[in-house]
C-alpha cells in the first residue's frame, strides 16, 4: 500500500522496470553529493530489490515519485534504519537534479509523512541527514521535524531529526473535542 496522490504526484511500488530510471538517479554526483559515492547500474537495481522486500515484509518502502503523465521525479518512502541502536521509521527521499527546487521532495515526503501516521507502525518519524545538506534539512523541517541531538546514527556526520507523529496520547484520543 503506497501513499495516497498529491497534487502533482503519485507514488507508486518500484520495479526492476524502472531501474534505467533508478540507475540514472543513484548514479547522478549531484544527487548523491551526501553519500559516499554515486551508485553504479548492479547497486541501482539492489537499491530496487532492497525496497521490493520492505514492501513484501512491512508493506511500505521507498516508492516511485512521478508525475500524472509519468514523468520520472525520483524516490520517496519509508524504512526501518537503526538509530540510538533500534530501529526508527525514516522518511528518505531523492530527487532528480532537473526536478530539484520544485518543491517535490516536500510533497512527496508530506503524503509519506501522513501515510506512516496512518499506518501506526511508528510513534516517531525521522530522517537522517547529512549535516551539510541544506536542502534536505529545510525538506525535513516543512515536515514539522527537528533535529533531535538525543538521537544517534552510527555516522558522526549526520543529524537526526524527528517528528512524533501521534499528536494525542491514548487518552486524550478518547475525548470527545
């Protein structure tokens, strides 16, 4: 089960399909300025096999970002990383460098965002990041996120910033408003 449409967008399960697409994403310096190096064709499509199993083990995983008309924008979604030694849900995302400064990060990660919400698999959301990666850090706080320096990832050159993502307590959800 993928996130619902945005205005723009809809998410949708990757496939080997889509690995030219995924391939060129990956493999792109720019985009993947903040990881240790671009991704070559044979990590691409483990990239992809990787998010098949999360969708076929937890129902969610990183999913295709596309226009209506079926324009390639990137990927966006959800998975279990290991921060403070357990695992946390973390909204990822990334864009291709034509599509950047759209504002399509934001709303594909929003429909992520409110879809792990109403999943209920998390109390709290997070997203690692680069601590030189300005726009991914704006991405995270139009999320409602901060950095949370309570929070580690085993890389001393990324911040976590999270987001609880239940508002109401079981208590207060029994209220009537």
């Amino acid at each position: 089960m993928h996130p619902p449409r945005t205005s723009r967008l809809r998410l949708r399960e990757m496939s080997m399909a889509d690995l030219d697409d995924m391939a060129a994403l990956l493999g792109d310096s720019t985009v993947m300025e903040f990881y240790p190096a671009p991704k070559n064709r044979d990590e691409a499509a483990a990239w992809i096999d990787w998010n098949m199993r999360n969708y076929a083990e937890h129902g969610f995983g990183l999913w295709i970002a596309e226009t209506y008309d079926g324009e390639f924008i990137g990927d966006c979604g959800l998975s279990w990383q290991t921060v403070n030694g357990a695992p946390h849900l973390e909204v990822g995302f990334h864009v291709r460098v034509a599509a950047q400064g759209k504002g399509f990060a934001t709303e594909a990660a929003l429909a992520c965002r409110d879809h792990a919400r109403d999943l209920g698999v998390a109390q709290h959301l997070v997203a690692i990041i680069h601590q030189a990666n300005r726009a991914s850090q704006r991405v995270a706080e139009k999320l409602g996120m901060r950095r949370d320096p309570s929070l580690r990832h085993t890389s001393p050159i990324h911040e976590v910033y999270s987001l609880v993502l239940s508002s109401t307590s079981p208590t207060e959800a029994g209220r009537d408003e």
